[in-house]
C-alpha cells in the first residue's frame, strides 16, 4: 500500500511537471540501465558457478563429471520453476512476441527476475543454450511492467518493452547499433522517428553501464590478418549458401525435437530422465558443448595456428589428437542442436541465441578448414569465416540480416569485414527464406495467427480480440418448436436470425427472419411447420480459436451480415457482425496509427 502511495505521488508529480514524452525518455534511460544491471548479474552468475565446478578439469583427459553437472543443473532449474516460479518461462524472446502481438505488451512481474535465476542455474551447470533470450525477457518484462506502473498506454508498452529488448542485446554484446536492428527486425513492427529516440537511449544506456560493469575491450580480441578481396567472394557466397542450409537444419530439428519432448511434458521425471541423458552424453564426448560455448568460439576467432586452434579439444577423449580436428568440429556443429533442445527439453531455461552463433561459428570454421586442406582456390582466413559463419546462421535462423552483420561487427570491431558480412547474410536468409518463412522465434506464433508482422494489415487483425467482437446477446430456439412459437420467438429477439440449438447447445442451423417474411403472418401454418423444417445452414462457421485474418477471409468470400461462433465441440458461442467487425477493424487501424 505505501509503495503504491508513493508511486502515486511520483506519477502525480510528473503530470504535473513533465510531459508524457520527456517521461517515455527518462523510462527508456531506466530501462537501459537496469537491463545492463541484469545481464552483469547473470553472466557473474554463470561464471561463478561454471568456475567453481569445473575448476578442477584436466585438460588433457576425460572428465567423468560431465556426465553429472548437466543433469543436476537442469534438475534444480525444474524445481526453481516448479515450486518457485510456477509459470513457464522457456522461449524467452517468442513469448515477448507473443506478449506484443496477444496481451498487448504485458509480461508478468516475475520475468523480471526469473529468468536471470533458472538461466543462471542451466547454464553455469552446462546446459548448452544462451543467456540472450532470458536477457531479452527480462529487459522487456522491466519495460512493460514500469509502463503499466505508471498507466502507459498500449503503444508506449510496446515502446518501452522494445526498449528493454535492445537494451538487453545491446548490454550482452556492448552492440549499440545490433541491439537496435535487432528490435526493428525481430520485435517492432512499426517504428517512427518519435519512437526511434527511447530505444537508441536504452541501447546507449545499457552499453554505457556494460562498459563501465565489464571493461572497454571487444567481447573477441579479434585482429584482422587478411583483408577481404574480390578473389574470396565464391568462397563468402558458397559459406552463405551453407549457413542457410544449415540454418534450416538448425530449425527442423529444434522443432522435431521439442514436438518429442513436448510428449513428456506430463512425466517430469521421464523427461529428466532423457534429456539429461543425451545431454550430459554429448557434453563428455564433446565438451565444447559445455554452457553458451563464447570460449570455444574464441579459441578460433582469436588463434592463428593449428595449435591454437587444438585446445578446443581439450578436455575430451580427443585432446592432443590434432588430426581429429576437423572431424570433432564437424561433430559438435551438428550436435549442438540435440543438446540444446535436450537442455530446454529436459526442463532447463535458456535461448537459440548464443547456439545459433555457436553453430555459425563451428560452421564457418569447418567450411574454411575444408577448403583449405583440399586447395580448392584461394586461400580463406579461418577466423574471417568463423566469424561470417556466425552472422549466416543467425542471420538466418532469426530472419534477421542487419542484426547479424552489425553483431559480428560490433563484437569484434571488424568493421572491415562489412562486404562479406553482408555477402554471407545476404547469401543465407535468401536460402533459408525458400523454406522457412519465419524466424525460429516467430514460426510458432506465425503457426497459430498469433504473429505481429511488418505488414501493417495483418498486424491490425492480429491486435484484434476475437472475445470482443463477439455477440453473446441472442435468442435461440429448438428445432421441435412449432412455428407459431417461433413467431413469439422472433418478436422477442432483436436480431434478424435466430439460431436453432438442440439441448447441449450444439448449433444445428439458424431461421433467417428474411427468408420467413412471406408466411410470417399466415397463422393458419403455425401449426403445420416447426423450426427443423424452416431452419437454413448459416454460410459459414466461425471458430472461437480462428485467426482475425481468417474470419475476414470469411465474411469477404461469403457476404455474409452474421456467421455464427462455435467452440470445438460445435455449441454456439455468439455471433459476429460483419458491420462490427468492420468499425472495429477501422478503430484499430486509428489508434495503431496514431502517434
């Protein structure tokens, strides 16, 4: 109650003092802020744990507690989310999607906070997944709830959680300008200039205080050794092409996989139990899998020699074995996929974010050495192309091409790399695009209609609720009622139909004033006809589970005034008016124009 009080005060003093626009700015500042707050802790968090259990690793044998961690992380992120948080918080960045597209930017409270703990706890014990989702989904939650504190309205919600989504990526990577195009490709949906200022304030926000939390230097201490040249464009378009095909890979068998364990969702321990097994199985025979997997991406993109580049083998049964390097990279590229969807499978919080970049990278990596042992052209670096593998793979999986050349560009200070970035992201999301049309966060929202897009028209039918448009206020009859009854029926409803439904409310047809009109007034029929045998069949069923954008289909394919509304047993719900549908298509056009 005193918080609530005082929050009252604050906001009635900054009516009074400040206007809406300077508050949004000062919200945006805040938010950057504390989103780089949370990012520091959690990857504090993730060290200190990974540091305190492996810190007694070999480097140079097998390490039997591989086959442990994993398990026991993934365990006590189950419990945490079980008896703690009591929601469910995986897919961090798709139920941002979902919250601006369905709940109309607003995430619960606890996302706040959750997703740092449970992501923390997966990945410091090993769980092979990125802390970039659960970051995103905090920054968003922090945006969204203190907007609705201080009575924000819709548009200025979906503002500010866009602001903690870029201040998120932007605080991860110290990536200003990818943490801004990541919010413009994958979240926003319609950005203009009076909206661009808040999200730069949080991006420059949170790349201030990561600077000021972590140091000034790159996150790869990345020195260019071969510039790039127009000799080395086949190769750059070849690695692209890859990536995308990859990508795809990356995509079809994450939601394989996650379809397999979503059988098991009601046997917790099963799914431990298998999960936990693939998982802790993968990590001992490739330990590059191990947590997020940055320090195995460094290894190639900050070596220079073929030993530098062998202590990514370290810690397995394949250390000091050089010869096997090529075959081992093959091998974790490829696996790394299962032992993410186990991660999240099993019962453990974390993102595709860091994997995809782990894939790329591993990708990239593999495709130079390949190249280059078999003297197919030109030489290629194998740390440029570690790093455009990186940008292909996420470019791809999340759609989203800008942000993974800004990324990798921002990461490294490779700057001069930004030709066969954009060769490679260009190259990728052009392949994945002929199969895939959505991005890994997106696809199942775009599954269920439940997606906000860069078409302005269906994100309109998108930001509509079909529960409000819906007319529950009608008079329905029995199929065995005598027609002189039903005289007494329609004169007491005040529609023009009347819907025909038997005793568990299942819709059987509809009596259409219009079409009784000439025998209304013949009285010596009422007695001759009952409602079986003047009822119709309505043009066309709606579903209360249908898409906006269907049920306009509907109504314009059949011209029809009303359709009925049935649940998935068939009992009519309401009906809907196409005049209604129509007015309140037009008022939310308005408001998601408005400024």
């Amino acid at each position: 109650m005193l918080a609530q009080n005082f929050i009252g005060q604050i906001d009635h003093w900054r009516q009074e003092n400040i206007s809406d626009r300077q508050f949004v700015l000062l919200l945006a500042f805040i938010v950057g802020f504390l989103a780089s707050v949370a990012a520091y802790i959690l990857h504090i968090i993730i060290g200190e744990i990974e540091s305190l259990i492996t810190s007694g690793f070999r480097v140079t044998t097998i390490n039997w507690l591989y086959l442990l961690y994993p398990v026991i992380g993934i365990w006590l992120t189950s419990l945490f989310v079980k008896y703690v948080v009591r929601d469910n918080i995986s897919h961090g960045i798709t139920r941002v999607l979902y919250a601006i597209a369905s709940k109309r930017s607003k995430l619960k409270a606890h996302n706040t906070w959750t997703s740092i703990v449970a992501s923390a706890i997966t990945i410091g014990f090993g769980g092979s997944v990125g802390a970039e989702a659960p970051i995103v989904l905090t920054g968003s939650a922090i945006g969204s709830n203190l907007g609705r504190i201080f009575n924000m309205d819709k548009r200025t919600l979906m503002l500010l959680v866009g602001c903690g989504a870029t201040a998120a990526v932007s605080g991860i990577f110290k990536a200003p300008i990818a943490g801004l195009v990541f919010t413009l490709e994958v979240l926003m949906v319609d950005l203009t200039m009076a909206s661009l200022l808040p999200i730069l304030i949080s991006s420059v926000t949170a790349t201030c205080f990561s600077y000021f939390f972590t140091g000034s230097s790159a996150m790869y201490d990345f020195k260019i050794d071969y510039l790039w040249s127009l000799n080395r464009v086949p190769a750059t378009i070849l690695l692209g092409i890859g990536c995308g095909f990859l990508s795809l890979y990356f995509m079809r068998v994450m939601s394989w996989c996650e379809d397999r364990y979503a059988k098991l969702a009601k046997r917790r321990f099963a799914r431990l139990l298998v999960g936990g097994v693939v998982l802790s199985s993968l990590i001992f025979l490739f330990p590059a899998l191990y947590g997020e997997g940055y320090s195995s991406l460094g290894i190639f993109i900050e070596g220079k020699t073929e030993a530098d580049w062998n202590q990514v083998l370290g810690t397995s049964m394949f250390a000091g074995e050089s010869k096997y390097l090529v075959l081992y990279v093959g091998l974790v590229m490829l696996t790394k996929v299962f032992a993410t969807s186990a991660t999240n499978g099993a019962g453990g919080c974390g993102g595709t974010f860091a994997p995809s970049l782990f894939i790329g990278g591993f990708g990239g990596f593999f495709f130079a050495r390949i190249w280059n042992m078999n003297q197919i052209g030109v030489y290629i670096p194998e740390k440029n192309f570690t790093l455009y593998g990186m940008a292909g793979v996420m470019a791809a999986v999340m759609h989203a091409p800008l942000t993974g050349i800004f990324l990798i560009a921002e990461l490294t200070g490779g700057y001069n790399l930004f030709i066969p970035l954009i060769i490679v992201t260009i190259s990728s999301y052009l392949t994945i695009n002929i199969f895939e049309h959505h991005s890994i966060y997106a696809v199942r929202l775009a599954r269920q209609g439940k997606l906000l897009t860069h078409n302005t028209d269906k994100s309109v039918l998108t930001m509509m609720s079909v529960d409000s448009i819906i007319d529950k206020d009608y008079t329905s009859v029995d199929p065995n009622m005598q027609m002189g009854k039903l005289i007494h029926a329609i004169s007491a409803s005040r529609n023009s139909y009347l819907p025909v439904v038997n005793d568990n409310g299942t819709l059987l047809g509809e009596v259409d004033i219009t079409k009784i009109r000439h025998i209304i007034f013949r009285t010596e029929l009422y007695k001759r006809f009952s409602v079986s045998q003047l009822m119709t069949q309505p043009a066309a069923l709606l579903n209360v589970n249908d898409p906006m954008e269907q049920i306009m289909k509907v109504f314009e394919s059949t011209d029809a005034q009303n359709l009925p509304v049935v649940d998935l047993d068939s009992r009519l719900v309401g009906y809907i008016s196409r005049t209604r549908l129509f007015n309140m298509y037009r008022q939310v056009v308005a408001d998601y124009s408005a400024e």
